[in-house]
C-alpha cells in the first residue's frame, strides 16, 4: 500500500524526565504520535518553498526499550519528501536534522502543558538543557522498490514488546536474566574494576519472577 518511492524510518524519543507521565496516562500516547507527523510536516515545511505539499506517514507507538523498561517512542515510516496536490511526488532528499529535533521538541512539551501535564516553568527550564534528551533519527532508508526490506521494518516496528529467545531463567532462586538484542551477557563490574571506566554496555537486566511480570504487562 506504500507509494512506490524511497522511505526512511523517522524514530522519535523523548527524555527520561517525561515518560513517566505516558506511563500513567496511556491516551497521550496518540497525541505523541500525532506530535510525530506534526513534526514531519514542520521539518518537510521548510525545505519547501511556501511550505507546499503534503508529507505522509504510518506511525507506530512503542513503549519498551531493549531491556524491556518503560519506553515510549515513536517509529514512523516516511517518504522521502511530500506529495502536490495533483498527487505526484516532490522528492526532499535531504532535511535540517537539527531543526527536526527543536520541532519534536516543541510540539511535545506543548502535548504536556496542553493536558496540565507540566508547567510553563517546567517546559522552560528543559528547553534550556545543553542536551535536552529529545531526538529524531532518520539514518535507516528503505530504497524504492525494496519489498523485503521494508517488510523487515514492519516486522521491526511492529514486534512483540519482548522476546523468548532472550530470557533464561536462573533455577538455583529462580530469577530471570533478560538480554539485550546482544548475544552475549557481560557480569556488571565491580566498583574500582578498570572494566568501569571502559564502558562495558549493561546488555541484560536480572528480575525476579513478579518484578519480570509487572516490566511485560506495563505494556499491555
């Protein structure tokens, strides 16, 4: 059903700060998908000329990270630029990923103050962050005509929050490692270990049996 033209996956996260409030109050999550495309239109909007066109996009909430932890974000997928009114396709092969990411911003902290979620001293203070935590990633691109490749992403986009494959269950006092999308578990280093100061990457979590079930169903 995708017009047959090049698509890239726009990925939009929003800071820690902020995504307990998507926890609890699961409506925002389709305003965060609406922010999403409002985004797209902006960014689109000024690469063109009057802001003419139309931009199109399937967007798809997540709310789990590699770890199964609360999460929220948003994968859309994109055409590589709008379309006229006449239907026909105005290629914008390039955009200002950095005016994407002040876009993004502001269309969120406005969802949050729009439902009394923040307030204006609060949107302030995080517009004033040296790195504000949110960000938009456009880095993976689906050529024209590449079928496998964008059914790949659909199954990417729209998987289960968590794996079997990557849960072993402890039988010695029966807790549960969970691994990240790595093969293999590094043991967390001890304090003054040189392995600390390396960046060794927290690649699995260990969760007891009720704690593992409580991190599945907050995203049921």
């Amino acid at each position: 059903m995708l017009a047959q033209v090049a698509h890239r996956q726009w990925v939009f996260t929003i800071p820690k700060r902020l995504r307990v409030y998507f926890r609890y109050d699961r409506s925002l999550l389709g305003g965060l998908c609406q922010a999403a495309y409002e985004t797209v239109c902006d960014t689109f909007g000024q690469e063109l000329e009057g802001g003419s066109g139309i931009p199109a996009m399937v967007g798809a909430v997540q709310t789990f990270g590699d770890l199964v932890h609360w999460h929220p974000h948003i994968h859309g997928i994109v055409p590589e630029g709008v379309f006229d009114d006449d239907g026909e396709f105005l290629a914008v092969p390039d955009i200002w990923k950095h005016r994407a990411v002040e876009f993004w911003q502001d269309r969120v902290l406005c969802l949050l103050l729009e439902t009394l979620k923040i307030d204006e001293q609060t949107a302030a203070s995080m517009r004033a962050w040296r790195h504000s935590g949110f960000s938009v990633d456009t880095s993976v691109r689906i050529e024209a005509g590449d079928t496998a490749g964008m059914e790949r992403l659909i199954g990417y986009i729209a998987r289960c929050p968590f794996s079997l494959a990557r849960m072993i269950a402890r039988a010695d006092d029966g807790k549960i490692i969970y691994r990240a999308s790595h093969a293999r578990c590094w043991p967390i280093p001890k304090f003054g270990e040189q392995t600390v100061m390396e960046g060794i990457p927290h690649n699995h979590e260990v969760f007891g049996p009720l704690d593992f079930l409580a991190e599945m169903t907050q995203h049921t």
